[in-house]
C-alpha cells in the first residue's frame, strides 16, 4: 500500500502532470477542508505539507509543488468527487482511512474543530466509502494522539 502512496505527481524533470495522484488527491482534500471555514493561514499550509510530507514519504519541496497544484486545480475544479472517486479507485480501505486521519489531524492543528471542517471531512468519509464508525474512529485516534505526551 505504501508503495502505492509514495509514486510522485512529478517526474524526474519536476514538470507537472495533468494526471492526478493520490498525494495529489489528498492535498486537494486537505485543502478543502483548511478552506471549509474560509481561512486558510499559513499554519494551515504548513500542517498539509508536514502531513503530505509524513503520509507519503515525500520532502518539503516536492510537497510545497504538490499544494500549489493543487491550488490551482481547486480553483477551477469544483467538488470532492474528483479527488474521491481518484482515492477509491487507488487505495485499499486502510489508505483511505489513513487519509481521513490525515484530515482530522488537519482539523486539529489549531486545538479545536470547526463545524464546517468537521462536516467537510464527513462528506469526503462517506465519499471514500468508509462507515460512520470509522469516521468517529479516526477522529479519537487523532484527538488521543494529539493528547498523549
């Protein structure tokens, strides 16, 4: 599964490709869920490329690529399905998941969760096919890590 995730959204001579990737997917997702409460600050930016960093195994600069690609495709592609339907068609149940903690530690960076972050990583869960129960789990996996010193 892990090899699955590391595969790059670049080549060899960093030229983008339209093509989209899972960690591509994912920082789109992140993204959106950093927007939901319509702010979007650099702690939040700093939080989706140490956690692209940390989830796919990529450096800072290739993560920094990554958000501004997909910045730009936010901009004219509207919508979670794109980037889900991408992560359904990649990713076993336990990637999935694994995004979805990826999402909720986002959520967390600044110590609280907000309403309409919280509802965004809903709709991505249910879009990625996972069950309520491994929605809730997710989120006191993250909550407990987040508490434990």
């Amino acid at each position: 599964m892990l090899a699955k995730l590391r595969s790059l959204f670049v080549n060899d001579d960093n030229e983008q490709t339209d093509e989209i990737r899972p960690e591509l997917a994912a920082a789109s997702l992140m993204l959106e869920v950093s927007w939901a409460d319509h702010e979007l600050s650099a702690e939040e930016l700093a939080s989706v490329e140490h956690l692209l960093v940390q989830l796919y195994g990529i450096n800072a600069s290739k993560a920094a690529l990554l958000i501004d690609d997909a910045q730009e495709r936010l901009k004219t592609n509207v919508g979670l399905h794109p980037y889900t339907s991408y992560l359904n068609e990649q990713l076993d149940e336990t990637g999935r998941f694994d995004v979805i903690c990826a999402l909720w530690e986002l959520a967390l960076a600044d110590n609280r969760i907000d309403k309409f972050e919280e509802h965004t990583i809903r709709r991505v869960s249910d879009l990625l096919y996972l069950s309520h129960s491994r929605f809730i789990e997710a989120k006191l996996l993250i909550k407990a890590k987040r508490t434990t010193p």
